[in-house]
C-alpha cells in the first residue's frame, strides 16, 4: 500500500513539475503580440493626425492629378 501511496505521490510532483515548467517560445509570443499593439496605435494615432490635417490635402492633389490625366486627351 506504501509503495502504491509513493508512486501516486511521485506522479503527482512529476505532473505538478511538467505542468510548471516555462514554455520556450511563450515570452517570444508575449513581446511579438506587445509589439504589434503598440505599431496598431502608433499607426491609428498616424491616421488620426493624417484624417484631419494631410489627407484632404493630398486627396485633393491626386485627384486633381488624376482628373489631368483623363481630361487632357
């Protein structure tokens, strides 16, 4: 019965220790996905800034350019 108790104890150490031990890849995952949030908000505060200041300026630029191109045949 001892010995039976001792290996049940010794599975369960031996679970608890694979279930414990650190993955490799998973801090390279952690710092990928923090890297991808931060371009995905500098790129959104971009637009913003852009929406509001730059892009009606260029819109009207390549419009008037591609308006040039098919009014001038």
């Amino acid at each position: 019965m001892r010995n039976m108790i001792r290996k049940m104890d010794l599975a369960i150490l031996n679970a608890k220790s694979k279930l414990l031990a650190k993955k490799e890849g998973s801090n390279q995952l952690i710092v990928m996905f923090i890297i991808i949030a931060v371009a995905a908000g500098v790129a959104g505060l971009l637009y913003l800034f852009a929406k509001g200041t730059l892009l009606p300026d260029f819109q009207n630029k390549i419009t008037t350019l591609i308006d040039s191109w098919f009014n001038h045949a």
